[in-house]
C-alpha cells in the first residue's frame, strides 16, 4: 500500500487551487471541464505529483492520498445522492478528488448511473438499508470488481472521504495476498462466467434499488476471472453479479471457491475526513462494512468517480468519444 500525507503548505496549495479554478467558474459542469481540471492538475504540488506517478507505473494495488483540504463548514450529510446534486453539495471535495485523480487517468461516468454524473455522493439513504449499492447502509458489501460487467470498467476506483464518524471500513483484498491452486486458476482462467450489472445500474427500465431487476433480465458479458498476463494475472469478480455460464457445475463452484478464498483474506481501510484512496480495479476488490445509519446529517459521506488509465480503450469500444459510458 503507498500513502502520501500533504504537509500544511501542500494542503494549502491544493485548497488555493481548487478555490481559484472554482472562482473563474460559477458553474459546475465537471463532465464538461474534465479537460480543464486535467490541465489544472499539473499545478498541484511536485510532491504528490511524482508520488502519484510513482505509484501508477508501479502499479500499487492501494494508492493513499491524506491530508487533502474538505471545507471546515462542510455541509450536513445528504440524505441521498440525489439531494447532493440538487444542492451541489461539497463541490471543492469534487474537484479536488477530481484534481488528484487526473494524475492518474481520466475520469468517467455511466449514463445508468447515478444519472451519469462525474463524481457521485457516497452516503446512506433511508429505505435502502439492505440495497446493494453504495446507498446502503445494514447491508454487507461483498468484495467485488467495480463495474464488473462491462470490458471498459474503471483502472481506479476513487474514494475520497468527507466525514466518517464510525470509522466505518472498506473492506479489501489485494490480489496477491491469495493462492489460487492450479486447478482453481485454471478454470477461473478460462471464459466461463457471466457478469453482469449490479443493482446501482438502471440498465433496465422497470429497474430500481428497491425493486431491482432479475440478473437474467440484465446485459451481460462472458469471460473469464483471471486475465491478462499468466503469471501476474488480473481479477474480475462480484460474487453477488458473477456467476457460471449456464450449466456448468465446476465454473461455479471454482467461482464460489474465489469469493471465499477473497473474502478470507480481507483487510479494512479506514478513511477519514480528507483521505482519498485509489483502488486498482484490476488487482484489488473491494466492499464496505455494515454500519447503523443516523440520518441527522453526520453519517459517513464519500465522494466516488471512475479512473480510466487511458479512456481511449472506451472510446473504442463504445464508438463515441464520450466520458460518459453506456
């Protein structure tokens, strides 16, 4: 895991940033200013630069980021993403998560998705409890790969926090700290899984949170778990969105082996207030412990987005040159 923690100046020079680029604009369209935000992140201080460089070319499965500046007046936790973006709550947090992660790649958004913003709010919603989506709160998040279902999925998850009292976890495993046997590797190797969207994605029109869609319902992709280079290969997995293509007795229980093996060796980030982490969506899975929610605006808040390495893989794949994926 690599950690960076700005000093006071680089904080300092990071808010002045920030706060300057939001004075020359009044209007925050982010999706429409990625490119500017790109160019505006090359004043940001030397220090977290060369890390952040550093850190990608290495390919840290973790990549930690502390100290950053959140507003000492900030807002009370929204009740839900859709009352933040009404209210462009915490817009420096945004920009500043969006400043960071333009070191490291582009940022994109799902047209499903949150309603296809940039950065989206993490935070508990009454009457999503149980859902599993970022909205939930009772409900274990099991490890998974962000996005799982589509081949242009993010290289980088970005979490940056504004508040967590509880010091609720995300819970992660990285790639390496498990041991898959041969015979395991080998069908996890091969195309024989099914993945589909998870329940945060209204790729269904009769779909919500609530009342989601059957995963059979939904698009999906075949192909296999481990990918990429044989002897350092990468992960795709989400054990509640993945499953064996139809009639296959050994994939599934090969995927169902994978899952436990992961879940097995799970570690706990605790983020707090201007601590931003950046989860390598191929070498790392993710989720998030359960935690009772208040709802009295002091609740646990993250802001997310989605870290393409190099989006023009999307713009391929989609036939369009759009950060905003379908």
């Amino acid at each position: 895991m690599a950690r960076y923690v700005l000093n006071e100046d680089e904080k300092n020079q990071v808010a002045a940033l920030a706060d300057g680029y939001l004075d020359r604009h009044p209007v925050w369209a982010p999706l429409e200013q990625a490119d500017e935000i790109r160019i505006e992140a090359e004043r940001l201080p030397v220090g977290v630069r060369q890390f952040l460089v550093t850190s990608r070319g290495a390919e840290d499965a973790l990549i930690r980021v502390a100290n950053l500046p959140v507003d000492e007046g900030l807002v009370p936790t929204p009740a839900s993403w859709q009352i933040a973006e009404k209210e462009g709550a915490a817009v420096r947090e945004e920009l500043v998560l969006l400043l960071i992660a333009s070191v490291l790649g582009d940022p994109f958004a799902w047209t499903h998705q949150q309603g296809g913003r940039l950065v989206h709010d993490v935070c508990p919603a009454k009457g999503q409890e149980n859902s599993l989506t970022s909205a939930s709160s009772e409900q274990q998040l099991t490890l998974h790969t962000e996005d799982v279902f589509h081949a242009c999925r993010g290289d980088y998850v970005a979490l940056m926090c504004l508040r967590n009292p509880d010091a609720v976890g995300t819970t992660v495993t990285t790639l390496d700290a498990v041991d898959f046997a041969e015979p395991l590797r080998r069908v996890l190797q091969e195309d024989r899984f099914r993945f589909f969207p998870d329940d945060s994605h209204h790729v269904v029109p009769t779909h919500t949170a609530e009342h989601p869609s059957a995963l059979e319902e939904r698009p999906y992709e075949v192909a296999s778990v481990l990918f990429g280079p044989a002897d350092s290969p990468y992960l795709r997995i989400d054990a509640d969105f993945t499953d064996s293509v139809p009639d296959d007795a050994e994939a599934r229980r090969s995927l169902e082996a994978a899952a436990g093996l992961l879940t097995q060796a799970a570690d706990r980030v605790v983020l707090s207030p201007g601590e931003a982490v950046f989860i390598d969506n191929y070498l790392t899975v993710h989720g998030r412990d359960t935690f009772t929610p208040r709802y009295d605006g002091t609740d646990r808040w993250l802001k997310r987005t989605s870290v393409a390495r190099d989006l023009r893989r999307a713009y391929v794949h989609t036939k369009s040159r759009s950060r905003l994926l379908a």
